[in-house]
C-alpha cells in the first residue's frame, strides 16, 4: 500500500517561510517523478512545483524565484522550501508521487498552510 505523508504545513505571516517535506512509502519501485499541487478554497487544483528523478524542476509561474523543490530518490522524500510566502500561497498543499513502471500516480492527504497577518 503506498503512502504519501506530508509534514510541514501552518500559520505564517506575509514574508515569512515554511518547509513542506513528503515521505513515499509503499512502493518497491524507483521514484519518477514527484511534486506538490495546492488547493484555496473555490479553485481547482493547481501544479506548484515538481522534480524528475533526473533533478528537472518545474515551477508555477506564480512560485518561481520564491520556492525551490529538492529530492532525495533514495529516501523517496521531496521537499519545498517556501520563501517569501504571500496570502495568496495560502491553499491545501498536496504531495504527488509517479513511481517508475507504474501507470498511476499517487496522492498524499494534503497539509494546510495559510498565510495571513
């Protein structure tokens, strides 16, 4: 059974920084890919940030020069570091993981993070 547990999440002011960490477990294959999407409330779900096994990172349009995405493959963890967080940050923040010969794709629960003076 894989599992996604994330870690992280929270109140922070306007300026300030959190550290979101994602631990894979479950799975006997390799990680592929892996990222974290976010949810505000009455919006869809939207890409954030993701890394290949190969260290390529994507970023929102919206994060990038503010988050940096990082992978440790053999601990199957990802992180995001978010810095200069501003309300509109504020949103559920969930960890996706795509492993290697695997068709579908996983989801952790997801970890609050609101950003509010």
């Amino acid at each position: 059974q894989v599992q996604l547990v994330e870690s992280g999440g929270g109140l922070v002011q306007p300026g300030g920084a959190l550290r979101l960490s994602c631990a894979a477990s479950g799975s006997a294959f390799p990680i592929n890919t892996m990222g974290w999407y976010r949810q505000a409330p009455g919006k869809q779900r939207e890409l954030v940030a993701t890394i290949t096994r190969g260290g390529m990172r994507n970023y929102a349009d919206s994060v990038k020069g503010r988050f940096t995405i990082s992978l440790d493959s053999t601990k199957k963890m990802v992180d995001l570091q978010m810095n200069s967080l501003k309300p509109e940050d504020t949103a559920v923040y969930y960890c996706n993981a795509e492993f290697l010969l695997v068709k579908r794709s996983y989801w952790g629960q997801g970890t609050q993070v609101n950003v509010s003076s």
